[in-house]
C-alpha cells in the first residue's frame, strides 16, 4: 500500500496537509480556502468527497480558515480540542469531534496521535500519523521543542518540521518589539537553528526526510531555512533528504511502499 504526505500550502498565509495511507484521506489544519483545497486536490487526483476527516492543530486562522465552508459543504468530520473547536461554532455539531492532547483516533488501519504543543493558542498540537508499521510526523507552531514533542516524533520515517524565521532577519526586521517577542518566546515559533538542531536530533535517531514548514514571509526565506538547516546536517555528518515546503504550491514530504 502507498503512504503519501503533501503540503497543499504552508506559512503563515494558510496551511493545509494532505495525507493518504492506502484508500483512508484525509487533511491536517484546512487554513486556505474550501476552492483551494479543492484544486490542489484536484492536482493530486483526489478530491474532497474522498476526505475521511480533518485533523486541526489549534485555532489561529492560518490553520482554520477554511474550515467551516468544508464542514457545511463537504461534511467532513472535524478532530480538534475542545478549545479549538469553540472557535468553530459554526461546523455542524454532528461533525464536532472534541480530542485530548494526547489522544489517538483510528481512521481504517491509519492511527493518528495528537501531541501537545507550546504555542500562544488555547490549545495546540502536532500529529503523529502510524501506518503499516512507519511513523509520518508534523509539527509546526511550537516555541520551542519540548520533550513531549520530540518523544512523538522520534522514530517517524519522515516529518513536516517548522522553520518559522532566521534571527537575524526577524532581530532587524519591521515587525513591532512585542510581536518579536511573541515569535521568538516559547510560545512562539521555531527558527531556523533549532530547527537544525531538531532536524539532526531525528537524522540520528532514524528520520529519513524532514520537510521545512510554516516559513514566515517576513523573517524568512527557502534558501536561508534550507541553507541553515543542511550546513548544520553536513557538520554533523548527517544525512536526510531535506526540502522546503512552498507557500502556495504543492510539496511532497514523502511517496512510499508500506
Ligand atoms: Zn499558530
Ligand atoms: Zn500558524
């Protein structure tokens, strides 16, 4: 059976996560437009009546957004923490479905675990997806990486990891003093660096494929986030098939045989 991961979009403008595990679809935060979602999937030769149910991280926009057009239009079931789901009133009850942080839900033969998260949200979280024995993670929107968020992903064949901004650019740039601080407080975002860090952490313990997620538009770009994190791989010796994800357009985490 064929496990396939893609961001649809990923930043700050929107992020949308496209999983299949065999025949079971399914979508991580729907932060862009139902018509977006629809044609991306279209790309990938799906579509949205073949989605099993949506998978939120926490309530900021970027990651909800089109959620309720999809809920009314499409009736997929919404997985979310009881906070986060508060702030999507209007999704039809019925298609309401409150989790804890941890918590694991079977869709078919797919377990998808949340984890707990640091972020300046009501509640937030990352997933851990496990399939025929491989372990697929994402994790984006964290201050920092706690051990409860390195424990879920260690061991994942492959991840989607946030590379929010470089210091630098976020330090000089326009941004007002206290949305700096937000970004870079524990309850923030992870730049660049940790991310290396992180990205090297899983190299060693087994990950294979580390796509960079979540850039910002103002304190980041792809080269910089690509360049910081496989510097780092390459003075530690590591090896990992690294990519960004793109903002807008369609990226591959990984293709692979189960
Ligand atoms: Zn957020
Ligand atoms: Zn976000």
């Amino acid at each position: 059976m064929i496990a396939s991961i893609y961001t649809l979009s990923s930043g700050s403008s929107g992020n949308c996560t496209y999983i299949r595990c065999g025949d079971t679809e399914f979508l991580i935060d729907a932060g862009i437009s139902r018509r977006e979602i629809a044609k991306k999937l279209s790309a990938l030769g799906t579509s949205l009546q073949a989605i099993r149910a949506i998978f939120v991280t926490h309530e900021h926009s970027d990651h909800i957004k089109g959620i309720p057009m999809v809920a009314k239009y499409d009736k997929i079931p919404i997985f979310a923490h009881k906070l986060t789901l508060s702030f999507l009133k209007e999704v039809d009850p019925s298609l309401q479905h409150p989790i804890k942080h941890p918590d694991t839900i079977t869709l078919g033969d797919v377990s998808v675990t949340a984890f707990a998260t640091p972020h300046d949200s009501l509640a937030s979280c990352g997933y851990v997806i496990t399939y025929q024995g491989k372990r697929f993670g994402y994790a984006t929107d964290l201050g920092r990486p706690t051990d409860t968020a390195v424990d879920a992903l260690v061991g994942c064949q492959a991840v989607i990891l946030e590379a929010n901004y470089d210091k630098d650019m976020l330090r000089y740039g326009s941004y007002p003093p206290f949305l700096k601080e937000r970004i870079r407080g524990n309850y923030g975002h992870l730049d660049n660096e940790v991310a290396a860090k992180f990205a090297a952490f899983l190299a060693k313990t087994g990950t294979e494929r580390v796509l960079l997620a979540h850039l910002s538009d103002e304190n980041n770009t792809p080269e910089t986030a690509y360049r910081t994190v496989s510097e780092y791989l390459q003075k530690e010796k590591l090896s990992l098939s690294l990519a960004v994800a793109a903002r807008h357009e369609i990226s591959e985490l990984v293709t692979l045989e189960c």
